[in-house]
C-alpha cells in the first residue's frame, strides 16, 4: 500500500519519519521577526537549504479545536464538524467541543493508523487529545503525560528524561516537541507524527519580546532536533495573535450581551466559541461570536452591530455557513467578527480578566486567520503554484508535506 484516502483526498504513506508542527498562535510575524533577527538559525539553515516558507491561511474563526481539527483532517470545519472551541447545540446546551462524538471526519491518521501504518498524536492542551485521537490513533497531552500502551511505553516522563512542565509554564508547548522526539528513537517505525503546542507565551508576549525569544530560541533548537534526527517537518499555526488593548494596557471590548440590551434588542444569547478552560490565556475574549435571538429581531441587531467601532463583519447564518465553511446546525443565528484589536464578550460581569499572562492578546477573527506554511523540502507537484502564491490553508499542510515534496 502506498496511498491512502481520508475525507476525498489522496495521501501517500510516508516512507521515512513525517512530523507536522503546530505552533499555536504562530503568527507569522514572531517567525518573521526571529528570522530578521537571527535567533532561529536552524529554522534558518532549513529553509536556505532548501525548505520552503510562505503563508497560508486557517480557518474561521481563528481557534484552537476547529484549526486543529482541519490540519489533521483535511477538511472545512463543515465537514469534521467542529467550529470552535464552544458552541451551542440546536436543542440549546452550550457545549465544550472536547468530546470526539462530535466529529464528522476522521483524520488523516486514523486512516493511515486503520492501515496498519503507524501515528501518533502529541498535544500539549488535554482539550485536543480525545479529538485528535479519535479512531485509534495514539496519542497523549503535556497536560496528563501517563504512558503510551500502544507502543509498550508505561512512563513518558521517564522515557524524555523531564518531569513534565505545568499547562501554564512557558516550556509547555516544547515538552510537547520533546515527547515526540522520545517516543521516535523508542520506535522508529512510526511513520507520520502530529505536534500541537500551545499559545501560553503568544498570548503574554509580542514578536521581540523577551519570553517569545526564549520560545523561539527552544523551539528552534528542538526542531533541529527533528532534523538531524532524519523527519521531513512541515509547521504551520492554528491561528495568530494581536493585541486586544489600548496603549494603556487597557482591554478594547464590546460586551455583546450588554450591548444589545441596551439597545433594545431581545437577545436569546450571545455564543463566544472561543471559551475553552484555560481563562489566564483570554478570558474568553476573542475576536468571533454567535448571537442567537429571535428572527424579528436580527435586523436591528445588525444594525446596532454595525455602528460599534471596529466590527467588521455580521452574517446571518445561511450566509455565515457558506463564507466560514461552518456546519449551519451548530453556528449562531448571526456571526460576528471585529478588527484587529478589538475583543468581543458577552456581559463585562460575566469576564474576570484578572488571572491573565499580562495585557490583554488573543484571536478568533480575521487579522488572526494568517498562518505560516513551511516545509523542509522543496514544494513540487500541483500545488507548488498555490502554495507560493499564499492560496493555500493550514488544512493543506499534510498535503504539501505527504504528497508535493
């Protein structure tokens, strides 16, 4: 067998160790900034040797699970069917979007895994680890590092030689990057690995700040690592980052739920599918929403919507479906995005922002939704002229790298 088939596309079995990276809230401009400045000279010597490096774009909203879920798909967040971190269901439960029942795909892994080719998943947020894998993939988080009884390996710590950091540490994101390196030279017949960090230091710090070039300078270092050990690595991100704030430190938000109320408006409930469990990152305070309210009443919420500063976008569902490539049934009945470093809530009563990293930075709307591509090698093949031409999704990236190297 040499080829598989997930979700309509074709995929050739990796011949030699495959990892794809994904650096949460990898923006493109802390990869650009370190670059210019010399302090990821690996990264560096990779792409002067011949890796590739362009930017692409993730999916809306810019977020975790529904980025996460596309990367190792292959698909829009309407096929897998997660998209974001929260939702509410059409009986009314607002649900957390951990669970795998919730999936509408399989993974590029699982079918290679029901091949008998061999995976794995290492995730650094406990919150991914059951989706990415569902359908038999190994897998494991940073989060809860036990073992790995797929591969014989009854105590990761031990097999990296580190007692794993706290959610919250800034090295979280590359004890994620040191267990797939531990679990390669235990079992090298794993074929094709999938590293997902976290955006603990993207969301307390700027491209040039002092703790993002420490997590540069350390990914950098275990990503030559990953080379010299023999992968063929592509990286992109699940979404970047800006700052939601003043210059005074101050965060710039519309609370949605407040808003409308004011206004008039009798709204059911505004949605933030951001909300995820690590509140020191953002709050819950993103850059989408869904409101859900009566239909007599969308017209004027539009309208009130509209006139905010820094609102960019409201689509009503139908519209919002096909624009995002969302599943309609588990989207709002409007959805809204806002501009760079404006931040969207429900009730300001309903946030407390006092355990977060710093000055308010987080994601979710469009300024967010530029990601990097990379490869190791040389792109060829069909979409060589997509990908230089910055057409392509992080949704492609296991193309590129199973198929067009």
């Amino acid at each position: 067998m040499t080829t598989i088939v997930a979700n309509d596309r074709h995929y050739r079995v990796p011949d030699r160790p495959t990892v794809v990276l994904t650096v949460d809230g990898g923006d493109p401009d802390y990869l650009d900034d370190a670059l210019r400045r010399g302090i990821v000279p690996r990264l560096a010597g990779m792409l002067a040797e011949g890796g590739e490096y362009r930017r692409g774009a993730s999916e809306m909203p810019s977020l975790t699970n529904p980025n996460n879920l596309s990367i190792v798909t292959g698909v829009a967040p309407a096929l897998h069917g997660v998209p974001g971190n929260y939702c509410r269901l059409p009986d009314g439960t607002l649900q957390l979007f951990d669970d795998p029942a919730f999936l509408r795909a399989p993974s590029i892994h699982a079918v290679l895994a029901e091949h008998g080719v061999p995976t794995l998943m290492v995730t650094t947020k406990e919150k991914l680890r059951r989706l990415l894998g569902h359908g038999g993939v190994p897998s494991v988080s940073v989060e809860r590092v036990a073992d790995l009884p797929e591969y014989g390996i009854d105590d990761l710590a031990a097999l990296v030689g580190l007692a794993p950091p706290g959610i919250y540490d800034w090295d979280a994101s590359h004890y994620a990057m040191r267990i797939g390196l531990a679990v390669h030279r235990a079992r090298p017949e794993i074929r094709l690995f999938y590293v997902s960090l976290t955006d603990r230091v993207q969301h307390a710090a700027a491209p040039g700040d002092e703790l993002s070039d420490r997590f540069l300078t350390e990914f950098d270092t275990l990503l030559g690592e990953y080379l010299d050990a023999g992968f063929v690595v592509g990286i992109t991100a699940d979404h970047g980052m800006n700052a939601k704030h003043g210059a005074d430190g101050e965060p710039t938000v519309h609370y949605l739920t407040d808003v409308l109320e004011e206004a008039g408006v009798a709204v059911d409930e505004v949605v933030l599918p951001i909300t995820d469990p690590y509140v020191r990152h953002h709050g819950a305070l993103g850059s989408f929403a869904w409101i859900y309210l009566p239909e007599p009443e969308r017209d004027r919420a539009r309208a009130v919507l509209a006139a905010l500063p820094g609102i960019e976008e409201v689509w009503d569902r139908a519209d919002a479906a096909t624009v995002h490539e969302h599943p309609a049934d588990r989207i709002g009945d409007l959805a809204v995005s806002s501009s760079a470093h404006v931040a969207l809530g429900t009730r300001a009563r309903d946030h407390d922002l006092s355990g977060l990293h710093g000055a308010l930075r987080s994601h979710g709307g469009r300024h967010e939704q530029p990601i990097p591509l990379i490869t190791s090698r040389p792109v060829a093949g069909p979409l060589a002229r997509r990908f230089r031409s910055g057409v392509l999704r992080s949704r492609d990236l296991h193309d590129l790298v199973l198929n067009h190297l």
